[in-house]
C-alpha cells in the first residue's frame, strides 16, 4: 500500500485532518522508517500530531516522556476521543490507584494501548522498567526535551536519565525528541544527552506573526491589567504570576470588578487543578491568573491575550508562555510588565544557589533584561535569541518597538571602534566591561587588565552609557558580535564583524529608551487617573449640590465635597456602584445623596455623547478595610484616639486621617466621648456654629475666623468631624 496515501487517510480517520502543516509528513515518514528524528516546533505547530499518528500507524506501543501529568491527561482524553476506545492511549504516574495501574498494564500486555504516556520519575522505577521490556516498543518519544538542558528554561535532573533507561529498554529503539523552545546550546545539549547524533532535525520557524508583542512600565498594574480586560469583553486570557501570592491577589481583583477569573497553582488540590482547566476551556471563566505550571496540559486554540504581571525568568519561558495566545493564527497579545524592583527578585533567589547554576540563571535573566529594555524590533530579539535572523520590516509593526518609530544614530565609526577594541583584547569580555571601558569607569576589571590605559578608557563617556548598551545590543543582534554562552557570556567577533572591520559602512542603529522602571505592583489602591475635567458638569453638580444642602439646610461641602465633584467630572458615575468609587463617597453618602447626582451624571453622557472610561469601575480589595473596621469598632468601644493608634503601631496624625476619610465617605462616628474631653461644650457649640454658616470646610480659613489663640488645628478638625458625622451621615 502507498505509503503516502496510507499517511492521509490515517490524518483523516484519526485527526480530521485533509493536510499536514509545515513539516509534519516529513517527520512522521522519518519516525516510520525507525530513523532518530529531532523536531524543534513553535507552541501551536502540531508537535504532538508528529509522534502520535505514527503510534497509531505502527505496530507495538509508543512511550511519550512527558513532564507534567496535565498534559498526559489532556492528550490521552484527545487520543480517546479520537480512537473511539479507552486502551488506545494511557498514561503511568503517581495520580493512578493500583486497580488502574493494573488495567493499564493488562490493555498494554494485549496489545490494545497504542501510546504510554510516562513521567520520566515513572520511568526511571526499576519496577516499570521491567514490565516495559516485556512489550514491542514502536518508539521513544520524548517531548518538552528542552528539560534535559541546564541552560533550558524548565531543568530536570530526571531527564538527564532518559537515555540510559531507553537503552535498557530493548536495542535500536528510535528516539524522538520534541520541543517548543530551543536555543542552539540547547539543541547541543538534548542531541548530545540523548545520544542522537544521527538523528534528522527538523526545525521550524520560531516566528508567530499574529503575535503582538509589548513590554509596558509596572505602574497602576492592577489598574492597568483591569483596564485592558475590560476592553476586551468576552476574550479569553492567561495572567501569568511569579507566586502563588501574586495570583490569589491578582485572581480576587479580576472578580471583584466584575471579571471571570480563576487563580492556578501548584499549592491548589489535584481536583480544583483540573476544575480549573476545564472551565477555562469550557468558557465558564475568562481569565486564569497562574504561575508557570498553568498552560501546559492546555489545548485551547483560542486565548487572546498573555500578560506577565512580573518579569519572566528566561527568554524561553517568556515565548512558551506567550506561545499560548492565539494557536489558532487568531489575535494574540502579550504584554509584559517590567521594573527593575522584579530583576532584583529574581536575582536574590539565585544568590543561594551553586556557583555554576547562578552563573548560569544570570546570564538567562540578563537576555530578558536585554530584550525588556531595548527598543529594537522584539519579534527580532525573540528569533535571535533561537538562533534565527529576521528583517524586522517583516514584523509588519507587530510589536510596540516597531509600532512607535524610535530614535536612531550612525553606527559605523562607533561600531569600528568597539569590534577593533573586543579584537585587540582578546575576545576575552563580556559587554559589561566594554561599557565600562567606554565610560571610563575604574573597576577591579579594567584596573587588573590595565584598561584603564587604553586610548578607548573614558572615550564614549560623552554620548552616555545608554547608547553603548544600544551599540552593544545591536552589534550581537546583528551578527557582528556573537556571545560565547558557554563561556560567561564572552564576546567573540564574527566572520561578518571582521568583514565590518576590513570594510567599514555607513548603518544605523536603534537609541534605546531608557524604560522607567520604578515598579509600583504594590500600590495599597489603585490611585485614579487624571483625566481633563469636564467644568461644565462640574459647575451643573455645584449647582446641583448647592440646591440639596439647602434643602437639607447644610453646608454644601457636607453633601459632597469639591474633590468627590470633580473625580465625577473625569469618571462620569451613572450607577450607584460606580458612584461609591469616587473617593470620600461611601455607601452612607450614596445611599443619602446620591440619586439626584446619578440621574443628572446619566443625563448629561447621553445628551452630549460621552465615551466613559474605564477607569471609574475599577475597585481596590478590602486591602484596608480591616484597619478601618478596627477603627469603628474602637471608637464604639469609646477607646481614646491615642490608644487606638498605638494599637495599630501608627500615629495620631494618621488615626485622624483614617477616621476624617471614614466620616467623609458617609459612615456615622459618634465621637462625643473623646471630643467632650477635649474641647468643653461652649467652645464645641462655636465651631458647630461656624461650620453650619461656612461656605467651605477649610481648617485654616475657621482658624482665622475663630481665632488661632483660641483654637488649635487638632480642635478643628475634631470638630469638623464630629459636624460631618452628625450632619452629613
């Protein structure tokens, strides 16, 4: 039978299939032959399809190494569904009670099980070692084989044992090894450890171009990420966190503005785990904020963004993760978030690692840092860092460097001098220490190697030390440099930097923005923003206010007061729960004096034609809302305002505050047991008066009038509290 037509009808039965995408036929005839066979994929190039249907095609059964039980689970469910019976495919790991361990080995022993999915802990057990050997193994498929590498982004110490275990497996047993995300050392590595020198590589293009690629500043992130999913209804997304803190927090935020979100991490129940994934792929949820275990074992087609609340560890993490958007050539953003405060986080955590392994993380972390604050193409800086060259006017401005044109500088005479100076010296340093060469910096390095006597040491101190990084970055991203990754990330010039040298042109390169990275990721609130103020409603809510304080015979300011009035004129509130958004409005202002200032809001944005924004819903988590019920719960307990900020390990000052902004927002404070000790009862009645008659709540304007010799600061505003509390909640 031709082998070819048996091929597509297999796709066809067992896959629904018409057509192979990219290399996908030339793989599987390879694997058929019983030829050793190396696919390096991008996430959502049909990876699995390559061992699966030869598993299906040929005789004996077919071990898949797999890391993560999550992903086991979802193909076997796949293959199943596929194969229309249970014992075509299964899977061996510690989630198996003994009754299915012992149906998996009987269906395997008959020969009804096609592909064994294993876990390489699983298979290194002596126990099942044994059991295999009693089975015609079709072949060894070994996926995620970026774990074999120290250099790869997810190590495992257990799958530098899969070789020796295959070999004990039965002789000439081929190997197919498969991942999503190598570099060239990797590749090294996995072809090395496993012994497959011979093997044929296929390796596909490592660029996504319906991805659109962004790295943003981490400030207001709660807000931002809020923002960005609300304009985006109805998509699916995935959050990814550094720790399981991280996403509770993040998770409980999404929800409590009105946004489907679930939390996914390794300290959650097997059972809530896998809940989890099912109702992400079910719909039922919108967003999965997760570490790196989420998205693995997921199979959804259709995720329309990725975001990275923190800095990802590695360049290869970063692209898997947001390999995850868009597997079905749809929209797919991935947008990371960076500060310098994260870098410092990553890097404390190596510090207590063994000197290999941090040098190792180091060099890792700086790529992402490198490719976080350049602004050259980032689709460019991604397949570089694969091993691939891409003309960045391919991206098609699929990335916010290429999106915003930046500023450029001639290169040539600044590049000459940097390549002749990594030549005269050696090929023995790393960028670093050609920066500081060039801004004349003394350190232990340029003073042990006498650098500082170059004619070059202090000569780009002038053009400053960002346009060196940008030089450098450049110079290595366009192949006149090549970093020896191997060696502490040494710098070694290339046969198209030494042609530069003989042959120098004119070129221009990219300036680097230097990216503010003051991170704010723990702000306590999310602080609105600023938006223009809209003064003809702002007069209308005056007018409006006026109106309701003499009605109720109250000053104005203890309706609302001018700063609640004009957060409405950037935020425009038309319901009830948008209105208690606004700072000093609470639940007690909004429910008394609300309605009539939502009706005019709704009014006015639909007879002038107002886009809201966003913003306005955004609401904080209950972050401080267990110090303000203390305070009430104290005050009604009538315990004096210095013990309670004691309590509390803050100061007076601040206890006043706290409680001037739980009055203001609405709620009742009765007082009178502390203030009566304070300020005696005619005194009391004098500023009451005051304030009754006042056009505004100024401290400083009742001093004036009242007299400084009379009264101090702390007195007044006791009393403008105790004025708000009675008459404004």
């Amino acid at each position: 039978m031709d082998v070819k037509k048996s091929l597509f009808d297999n796709l066809q039965t067992f896959f629904g299939f018409d057509n192979f995408k990219g290399d996908q036929e030339s793989i599987i005839t390879n694997i058929l032959e019983g030829k050793n066979t190396f696919v390096i994929m991008p996430t959502g190039g049909g990876k699995s399809i390559c061992y699966q249907l030869p598993a299906l095609m040929s005789e004996g059964t077919a071990i898949v190494i797999s890391p993560l039980i999550a992903l086991m689970k979802n193909q076997v469910d796949q293959i199943r569904a596929f194969g229309g019976n249970d014992s075509i495919a299964h899977f061996l790991n510690s989630s198996l009670t003994k009754s299915e361990i012992t149906q998996v080995k009987t269906d395997l022993l008959n020969g009804h099980t096609k592909l064994l999915y294993v876990a390489p802990e699983s298979l290194a057990k002596q126990e099942n070692v044994e059991f295999l050997r009693l089975l015609k193994i079709s072949f060894v498929a070994v996926d995620e084989a970026h774990c074999i590498s120290e250099w790869g982004h997810d190590f495992r110490p257990e799958y530098r044992k899969i070789r020796q275990v295959i070999a004990g497996l039965g002789e000439n047993i081929p190997i197919i090894a498969l991942t999503a995300t190598a570099t060239p050392k990797v590749q090294q590595d996995i072809i090395k450890n496993l012994g497959m020198t011979d093997a044929t590589l296929y390796k596909s293009s490592f660029n996504r171009p319906n991805l659109f690629y962004e790295i943003r500043p981490k400030k207001n992130i709660n807000k931002e990420i809020i923002k960005y999913v609300k304009y985006n209804p109805g998509k699916s997304g995935i959050i990814y966190c550094l720790s399981r803190k991280k996403v509770e927090e993040v998770a409980e935020n999404l929800n409590i503005n009105g946004i489907k979100a679930l939390p996914y991490h390794a300290g959650l129940e097997p059972k809530v785990r896998a809940d989890t994934q099912d109702k992400f792929l079910m719909e039922d949820v919108e967003v999965i904020v997760a570490t790196i275990a989420f998205g693995m074992g997921i199979d959804k087609p259709d995720v329309r963004f990725v975001i990275h609340h923190d800095v990802p560890k590695s360049m290869e993490g970063y692209y898997q993760e947001t390999g995850r958007a868009g597997r079905d050539g749809g929209e797919g953003v991935c947008i990371a978030f960076y500060s310098q405060k994260d870098v410092e986080k990553l890097a404390k955590f190596m510090k207590d690692k063994p000197v290999s392994e941090r040098e190792i993380g180091t060099q890792i972390l700086k790529e992402v840092i490198d490719y976080a604050e350049s602004s050259v193409c980032r689709r460019k800086q991604i397949l570089h860092y694969f091993g691939e060259n891409f003309n960045e006017t391919g991206c098609n401005c699929m990335c916010d460097n290429c999106k915003k044109p930046k500023q450029q500088f001639d290169a040539e005479e600044k590049l000459l001098t940097l390549l002749k100076l990594v030549e005269s010296s050696g090929e023995k340093f790393d960028d670093a220490h050609l920066i500081n060469v060039f801004m004349g910096y003394e350190t232990a390095q340029t003073i042990a190697y006498e650098h500082s006597k170059l004619p070059e040491f202090g000569s780009g101190k002038a053009d400053g030390e960002n346009l060196w990084k940008s030089l450098l970055r450049q110079a290595v991203l366009n192949n006149f440099l090549a970093k020896d990754i191997d060696n502490y990330g040494l710098l070694k010039l290339t046969k198209i930097g030494r042609e530069f040298i003989e042959n120098p042109y004119s070129l221009k390169f990219i300036l680097n923005e230097i990216v503010d990275t003051a991170g704010d990721d723990d702000e306590d609130e999310v602080k609105q923003a600023t938006a223009a103020l809209d003064t003809q409603l702002l007069q209308l809510l005056k007018d409006l206010r006026k109106k309701i304080a003499k009605q109720k015979n109250v000053p104005p300011f203890v309706v609302f007061q001018d700063p609640s009035l004009e957060e409405m004129c950037t935020h425009y509130p038309i319901t009830s729960d948008e209105l208690k958004q606004i700072s000093g409005v609470g639940n007690g202002k909004a429910l008394k004096f609300g309605a009539p200032f939502i009706e005019l809001i709704k009014k006015y944005v639909e007879d002038n034609d107002i886009d809201r924004p966003v913003d306005l819903v955004i609401k904080t988590q209950a972050n401080k809302s267990a110090l303000k019920v203390s305070i009430i719960q104290n005050i009604d307990r009538q315990i004096s305002l210095e013990d309670i900020a004691r309590s509390k390990g803050i100061t007076y000052a601040d206890i006043i505050k706290e409680v001037e902004a739980i009055v203001n927002s609405g709620t009742k404070l009765n007082l009178t047991y502390y203030i009566d000790e304070m300020i005696d009862e005619d005194r009391q009645d004098e500023v009451f008066d005051y304030f009754q008659s006042a056009d505004t709540d100024s401290i400083d304007l009742a001093l004036r009038d009242l007299g400084e010799t009379d009264y101090t600061r702390e007195e007044i505003q006791l009393m403008r509290i105790k004025f708000m509390s009675e008459l404004g909640n």
